[in-house]
C-alpha cells in the first residue's frame, strides 16, 4: 500500500508540475486577444452586463477601470502559500501551490509531511462561488490573505437537493525564494481565481440587486436563512473589490418589519436612476413575499418596463413555499447557488384576480372552501400556533365539513388530450411550456375554447398555478390555470380516501371526487360572502370573482439541469445571463 501511495504522489507531482508550467508560461485559451481589455460577445466566457441601465457584453477577462491591470495581465499563474482550511488547527495547515487556469484551478499540498504524499483539490468554474481578498487578523500588519467560497452544485432532481457552503483561506504568500510576495500579487492570486469563477457566473455585473427578508415568514427563519448565503452574495458579486474601489454596492438589503412593507419599497423603486435602479429582486421569505411583491410590480404605471428589466428570485424561508418548489430548491444554500450560477430565466404566467373595482394578482392560486376557510382561521391563529396553524386549522375545517354553495363558469380548451396533462419536471425545459410560448409569439391561431359551468355545493375549489401536489399537471407558463374541486355531498370516510391518492398523484386519474380541467379564466359565483376566498395565503371576500390568466407576466431564476441553458416558454423577447461553462 505504502509502494502504490508513493507512486500516486509522484504522479500528482508531475500532473501538477505540467498545470503550473503551461499556466505560467502560456496565457489562458479564452483569454481576450484584442487590445483594450474588453471582452467582446462572441468570445467564450462574455457575459450580459448592466451598465447604466443598458446590458453591454463584458468578458471576465475585462479591465476593472482606468490604471487596474486584469488578472490575465499579470505575469505567472501560479502562488506559493499556506492552504487554511476551517477548523483545522493552525499547526497542520500545509504549504500548498496555487495554479488557476481559466477552467479550473488546483490546489497541491503535503499530505503527510516527509512522506512525500501529496493532495489535490480541483475546482471548476461550477464551484467556485468567488473569492475576496481579506486583511489576515492572526498575523496582523498589512498582511493579506485570499478567501475562497466553493460548494457542490445541488443534484438537479428535486427541490429537496441539498448543498455545503465551503471556503478555505490562502495566507502567507512566498515567492520562489521563501520571501513574502507583493500586495500586486496577492490581488493577482485573488482577482484571478474571481476571473476564473466569472466564466460561469450569470450574475456578474447585471446590475445592483434587492434582496428583500421577511424575517417572520414561515418558521420566523428569513433572517438566518439571509446570514447564511450573504457571504455567497458578497463574494459572488465582488462585494469587498467594490467597496474598495469605492464602487455603488451591488446590492441593497431590506429586512421588512411589517405588513406591506415590501410593497412601499418597490412602489419606490424607478428606473433609470443610479441610486434606486435594480436588475434583480430577490425574496427570502414565502410565497406571501414573493406575491406581495409582484403585486407591487404589477400595480406600478411602468410594470411592462419594469418586468422587461428585473429579473425575480427566491430564497424560500416560508411556511409551504409552492412556487419554489417549481423553480428552485428548498435549501438556502442551493436556492442561492440556482441564483448566482446554476439558473436559466424563464417567463412565468400568472392569475389576475379581480373583484368587483379589487384587483390582486396570485402567483401561487386561489382557494374557496376549505381553502377560503383555511386561510381566515389561519391568521386567527398565528400569533398562537405559528407554522403549525394550518394543520390546526385543517383539522378544525374537517372536523366540521362543510360544503360552499355557488357555481363556476369555466372557459376551456375544447381539445383536452394527453399533451395538456404531461408534466412540468423539476429544471428540465418543458416542451409543452416552449410550444405555448412559441404559439404565442409567434402569432399563430388561437385555440378554441367552450364555456363549461360547474355547480355546486363543493367542499373545495382550487384554481392553481404553481401547486404540484394539488395539480400535478400544472405548468409554469403554458397559459392555462388548472381547476379542481370536491363535491360538496362527500362523507368523511370518502374524503380521507380520495384525499390520501394525492400522496401518489394518481388522485386526478379515474377518481370521481375529483373534478378536474384546464382553463384560460373561470368566474366564481359564491351564495354566500362569509365564504372566504383564498388568494396566496390572503383572505378574500366571498364576491363574485373573475380569475383570468396572464400568460408570460413575470420573468424569473429557475433551477436548470444545465445551467445557463436558455429555459422554455422564455417568451421571446428575455435577455438570458449567461455565459461559456
């Protein structure tokens, strides 16, 4: 064993003595090979830009600004210094050699001092989050060190894909004589592993962003949920080069502290202007954060250019959180890495609720019934059950079963076949949501429809649009909004059957307690006004209600399979961040 280990390090040594002598010796492929530091659009690596409120394509090779040397530009690709790794005793932190290339960097170290083993640690562009260059507090002075923020892409599955945030420190930089390198070099070893990282990295230099925390969303955890991917933010976004260069910082942050708050903010928000302009908006909180502020944005006198230039993301810390379970992942860590690297943009459809002169917009969906009743009890009870209200409230509502009585008239499509119920799977592009998209923009006829009229009593009506345990069929942007309900006359005992085939997803196929259809818009005519309505979580009035589709309203980051691949139903005329991976 000592023999094949012996053998396995002198081979890591010499893979490693190749990747320093061609990266120090031959500058990178993709590096820019025309005069001027900018990287033009076609070269690989060229990125989607922000600059004064128009994108401009910029490489991540560019110059800085006037008298900054880019890292391509500074001579040697490779650093001799101490690799820190957290929550390893100072003592057993090795001496390690730094190579960065433009598709990966590695990192070679002793194993076991003297017995000549060496470790190796490869990341790619994929990886690596950023880099930030640090004062180094335990050796004091004008000492610097390099930190570097990495983790494991989330397996592209299910919204349930987990990731670790990981970074390690660079310290104590010596050149080849054993003596301490320059600050030039030191900045060098940082801007290049960055320069590395921007080759797949969306986000670069978009614009300023909005991230919006409702601390008392859900489990009251959006504030921790934000402690924890700030230091993603701040190194994927070059947080500390701007602060030191004296730049506008690349995002704001607003911890809300009540109700609509969120709301005022974007109302607030123009265009145009260098100190409130934004590309992106980001929500850690629920589905109620996301929705208060796309009502905001709907509500604003410019919404069309404003969605035409902000992008929407989320970072759920909610109770349910549906929507991000459709476009994103559960995990803070993964949702902030489906923003800042693994995410195409894709325009979503939403509903436009209107209630007599009362205009709501929903991106989750509506509830009447046991929804509606859900919804009014719920609120009741949060300062007292908090997270747990809705099974409270559940219990309560089944318990006392009762239908509502009123009826719906429904606009359909009068072709319903196999194509209209596939599914929309979790980061796959979605050929149902592109061929819609493709319909629309293209101009092509429309689809017939019929008017379809359902009676009630019902125990609950649910008109969805990003609720995969209700609608396993729903789609993202396909431009139809999936309807459901139970009939009123249902037993206990019946209800709890057709109830636990939703666990399996089957609940919709041959199951008689269950109505099912797409539409485009369904009116809503309830007897009785104290029968709630349930839009994202807010109580309506029990009036007569028009619920309509808005197909393509919003555009936002969702999770991809492949990053940075252009995502269906996109709507034509969405710019996509992305870049060479």
């Amino acid at each position: 064993h000592r023999d094949a280990s012996l053998l396995a390090g002198e081979q890591s040594k010499r893979a490693a003595a190749a990747v320093l002598s061609s990266s120090a010796h031959t500058p990178p492929v993709n590096a820019p090979q025309h005069s001027g530091g900018e990287a033009r659009a076609d070269e690989p690596g060229g990125q989607r830009i922000m600059e004064n409120g128009r994108r401009r394509n910029r490489g991540p090779n560019a110059r800085r600004g006037p008298g900054s040397a880019g890292p391509w530009e500074h001579p040697g690709a490779a650093w001799n210094c101490t690799y820190k790794r957290h929550g390893i005793k100072s003592a057993l932190n090795p001496e390690a050699t730094v190579a960065v290339e433009n598709s990966e960097m590695v990192i070679t170290w002793q194993h076991f001092a003297g017995l000549g083993l060496q470790k190796t640690l490869r990341l790619t562009p994929l990886k690596v989050i950023g880099a930030e260059l640090l004062k180094d507090k335990e050796r004091g002075g004008d000492a610097q060190m390099v930190r570097v923020h990495w983790l494991e892409p989330p397996a592209p599955v299910s919204p349930e894909g987990e990731t670790e945030h990981h970074c390690f420190d660079l310290v104590q930089f010596r050149d080849r004589k054993g003596e301490a390198e320059t600050h030039e070099r030191v900045l060098a070893c940082c801007d290049r592993i960055q320069a590395m990282a921007n080759t797949v990295r969306p986000l670069s230099g978009i614009g300023r962003l909005l991230l919006i925390v409702n601390p008392v969303s859900g489990h009251r955890l959006g504030q921790a949920y934000y402690e924890k991917v700030k230091p993603l933010m701040d190194a994927a976004l070059e947080a500390g080069r701007r602060e030191r260069e004296r730049l506008p910082k690349p995002y704001d942050t607003l911890m809300t502290t009540h109700a609509g708050h969120a709301h005022e903010v974007v109302q607030q928000l123009r265009l145009g202007q260098a100190d409130s302009d934004i590309s992106g908006i980001i929500c850690v909180g629920g589905d109620g954060t996301v929705s208060e502020v796309v009502n905001s944005i709907m509500q604003r006198p410019d919404a069309k250019e404003f969605l035409e230039q902000v992008t929407i993301g989320t970072i759920p810390a909610g109770s349910e959180c549906a929507l991000a379970k459709m476009v994103s992942y559960l995990n803070p860590i993964s949702a902030a890495y489906t923003i800042l690297k693994g995410h195409a943009e894709q325009r979503l459809d939403i509903l436009k609720v209107t209630q007599g002169s009362k205009v709501v917009h929903s991106i989750c969906g509506l509830g009447w019934g046991i929804a509606g009743k859900l919804a009014e009890d719920s609120e009741a009870m949060r300062s007292v059950f908090g997270p747990a209200r809705y099974l409270v409230s559940g219990i309560k509502s089944f318990v006392n079963l009762k239908g509502v009585q009123g009826y719906l008239t429904i606009e359909a499509p009068k072709k319903r076949d196999q194509e209209v119920l596939s599914e929309c799977r979790f980061a796959r592009r979605c050929a149902v949501c592109e061929a819609r998209a493709a319909q629309r923009d293209g101009g092509g006829p429309e689809e017939e429809v019929e008017e379809i009229t359902w009676r009630g009593p019902f125990i609950v009506v649910a008109m969805l649009k990003s609720e995969k345990t209700l609608a396993p069929h729903v789609h993202l942007s396909d431009g139809y909004m999936d309807v459901l309900a139970v009939d009123g006359d249902i037993n206990h005992f019946n209800l709890v059957k057709a109830s636990s085939r939703i666990i399996t997803g089957d609940h919709l196929s041959n199951n008689k307690e269950f109505r099912y259809i797409k539409a485009r818009s369904v009116k809503l005519y309830p007897e009785d006004s104290r029968d709630k309505i349930n839009v994202d979580g807010e109580v309506m009035d029990g009036e007569e209600t028009e619920v309509r589709v808005v197909p393509a309203a919003i555009r936002m980051f969702v999770a991809r399979e492949k990053p940075h691949q252009q995502s269906g139903g996109d709507g034509g005329g969405s710019a996509v961040f992305q870049s060479a991976s």
